[in-house]
C-alpha cells in the first residue's frame, strides 16, 4: 500500500511505495473544459456575407477531396464515366404515351414538333445532361442553372454549373427552405466581397409552381435560378453522398490505390540477379600469374574480359542452356575440392499473385458499390482475378440490368427540362425518353438493337 502525502487542499504532493516513489509538480493554469459538453449544432456552418452557409462536409471541401479520389483510381474513374454514358445512352427525345402493350411496355408517339426535336438535339442539352450527371455521380448532387429572358416570361438556356463551385443556405428556420446557392471558384475558402454570385434555389418538392409564383411576383425577368438535383438515396437535407463513398468508407478505394503503387516500388527496388558464383582466390593466380602481365591494371583488364564471357554464357537468350565448364583439384591429404567453382541460381521471392487477387476483389467491390457489374469491363467477382469474365451473354445481361436500373437517376436529369418546355408553353402530357443501343447475339441477325426507354 502507497504511503500519499497531501497539502492542505487535499492535493497529493508526494506518494512512495516500496518500489517507486512519485511527486505532483506544477499547477492547471485554467479550469478544463467540459469534454461531455454537446456539439454547437452550427459549427459546420459559416458566413459568406450575410449570408448564413451549409460546409459541404466539415472542411467544405468534399468536392475537391471526392474529385482528387476519383482521379487517383482509375476503376472508379472509368465505372463513373460507364455509368454516365449508358444512364445518357443515345439522346433524349419528345412523346407522348399513348398505351400500354399487354406485356405492359409503353406505346409511345413522337412529337414532332421541330422546336422540341430541335431542342432535345441541341449541343444546350447534351452539355447539361453530360455535366449534370458527371456532379450527380461524383458527388451526389448537381445544380442546374435556368436561364430566364428579359421579361421573364420564358426559360432561354439551360446550363450546369461546376458543383465544386456551389454551396446551398443554411434552410429558413421558419420554412426548411434552402433559398439561396452562392457560387465561387473560391471554395473552400470563404470568398471575399464581390468574389461570388448569389442565386436563388427553386424549391424542391414543386420548381415548376415555385417558378410561376416568382413570375407573378415580377421576380423573375432576366434572372437566373439554380435547380437542384440530388441523390435521393442520401439522407443529406444539403448535400447526398455519391453511391461510391460507401467504397471508399470501407477501405476498398485506398486498397485499390495502395496495390499498383506496392507493385510499382518493388518493380523499381528489386535486386534482379539470377545467379551467386563464388571463386576461390587461388584461381585467379593460376588463372592470371602476375608474372605474365606488365602492370597491375593489364591484368585487371584480362580478368574483366574473362568475366564478361562468363556472364555472357549464363544469361540472356543466346546463353540459354548452354552449359559451363570449371576444373578443380582433390587435396590428397583431407580428400576435399579446392579453387572449386560454386554456381547457384538465387530465389525471386517477389511473388505477385496474391497482389492481383488483392487489387481484382477491390476493383470488384468498387464496381458493386456503384451498381456495375465487373463483367462488364472484364473484371471477375470478389476475390477473384482478371479472368473471371463469364462471356458475351454475361456482358449483354449486366449491360441490360444496369439500363433497366438507371431509370430514376434518368427522371431525376430529366426534370430540367420537363420545367424548360412546360414553362414555356409545351403540352403537360409531353414526355422526355432515351435511346439505347443493346448488344445482340449474331443469331438475331445484327449486332445491335435500338430501344426506346
């Protein structure tokens, strides 16, 4: 038991037991704080201006860190990119449902109106689908901008602007209302006066109704609105997660980024000798008598001559199972070779297999986690290596669910421009539709197929 020594505060000075003795020095120069106290509820908001700011993330700075994560693995750059191509397939264009066949697919009617099929082909369209999908996928979210013309009375561009560049309001505590986007290429810094642009956000649940109230309000003549798409999956009220983050939460993505750079430093640090050859000392006097050669350093150019030939019969592919002849004598005393060559092949303990297996299952389980089935790009199951890829037909099938699959991340880029035609005067029965094109076995007698989706 320690023997304590305490002031007349109570505090322990001086405690010594029969194998230690310890001593208090020093005093707290403040009260701490509370470590159990709750979190301000605000701290991941800040000021720009006076405006009160949601931080995408605690550093405000998760569009620059998703993008930087992205460009670094360049399996979840191409399935992002694959995902964005066939979600856009081939276009969009105008109709109209006219019924439902009995195994209940759409019959559809084109519109041909020449303004929409104009529109639908427009470089305005597919530079916003392209740009909007890009943000939904990396980010999980994208804004759109609608352009109003002078009077207000029609929507004249629709455009998206570089997620990394906007940040939403903290919502109206009366309403829950996210009023306000605020877009800088100052981000993630707080941008200083005059550095940013201030737009208002359409409301979420009916942009359309929203925008006809701001008309009649004379509020909306020659002004811009930001249209807002999110990942409905995330819970996010400001900002969704992108569908891969769940990857990158788990580990996979640095596993991914960690392999190819193990493999690249031991390509470079490796010893690569293919032989240890050990030589007695005495040959060389036998071999090369000093007596036979004028000077130190002719010998030692005889010596590296002899080397060379010997390197020369043991590597390369001229030297390939040629064989290599060495002499040397039996001590008659003890029985044992001397001045004996030694000749061993050396172990190359760099074995990549494992390494492959490791990066084939983080490859795979990044595609999983944004809905692409492996095969599609030829990569195997989890665990598996390059050469799991079960075929065409396995190919065709992935390719067709995943078209089946995206069709409410396709309404979600769609909704833009159902507001662009309906504001400005279209019928309210006027759909938008995709084009795919569907790989086909040769026994249909073509390679490909148009659908309708």
């Amino acid at each position: 038991m320690a023997d304590i020594l305490f002031n007349k505060q109570g505090v322990p000075l001086l405690a010594y037991g029969k194998s230690y003795q310890a001593n208090t020095s020093g005093a707290p120069a403040e009260k701490p704080k509370k470590t159990a106290q709750p979190k301000d509820f605000y701290e991941n908001y800040f000021m720009c201006g006076n405006i009160k700011m949601s931080a995408w993330a605690g550093a405000n700075d998760f569009p620059t860190k998703a993008d930087a994560i992205i460009n670094s693995v360049g399996v979840l750059n191409t399935g992002l990119k694959f995902t964005r191509n066939f979600t856009i397939g081939q276009g969009i264009f105008a109709c109209k449902v006219q019924d439902y066949d009995e195994q209940g697919n759409e019959v559809l009617e084109k519109v041909k109106d020449k303004s929409l099929v104009t529109f639908a082909n427009s470089r305005q369209v597919r530079k916003f689908m392209a740009k909007a999908l890009r943000d939904y996928l990396k980010f999980g979210c994208a804004f759109v901008q609608i352009l109003m013309n002078a009077d207000g009375s029609k929507i004249v561009g629709i455009n998206t602007i570089n997620a990394k560049y906007c940040r939403l309001s903290f919502a109206d505590p009366v309403t829950g209302t996210i009023n306000k986007c605020v877009v800088s290429g100052k981000w993630p810094d707080v941008p200083g006066e005059n550095e940013y642009q201030v737009y208002d956000v359409l409301d979420e649940y009916d942009p359309y109704a929203d925008l006809q109230r701001r008309r009649w309000g004379n509020k909306t003549a020659g002004k811009s609105f930001i249209y807002v798409i999110r990942d409905s999956w995330g819970n996010g009220e400001y900002y969704s997660s992108p569908i891969w983050w769940a990857a990158y939460l788990a580990g996979w993505i640095d596993i991914a980024k960690k392999v190819p750079s193990f493999l690249k430093k031991a390509y470079e640090n490796q010893i690569t000798w293919k032989w240890h050859i050990q030589i007695p000392y005495a040959f060389w006097d036998k071999q090369f008598p000093k007596t036979d050669y004028a000077n130190t350093e002719l010998r030692k150019q005889a010596i590296e001559g002899y080397m060379d030939s010997i390197e020369s019969n043991l590597c390369g592919t001229e030297g390939a199972d040629k064989p290599i002849f060495t002499f040397f004598e039996i001590n008659p005393q003890n029985g044992r070779a001397e001045e004996q060559w030694i000749i061993k092949p050396l172990e190359n303990k760099l074995s990549n297999d494992q390494n492959l297996v490791t990066s084939a299952a983080a490859n795979s389980e990044i595609m999983f986690s944004i809905m692409v089935n492996p095969n599609v790009l030829g990569a195997g199951m989890p665990g598996g290596t390059y050469a799991g890829n079960q075929g065409g037909s396995n190919i065709r099938e992935a390719y067709l669910v995943n078209i089946a699959n995206c069709w409410l991340d396709r309404q979600d880029l769609l909704d833009p421009l159902e507001l662009f035609i309906r504001y400005n005067g279209a019928e309210e029965d006027i759909e938008w539709r995709f084009r795919n094109t569907v790989l086909t076995t040769l026994d249909t007698g073509s390679g490909t197929t148009k659908t309708l989706s």
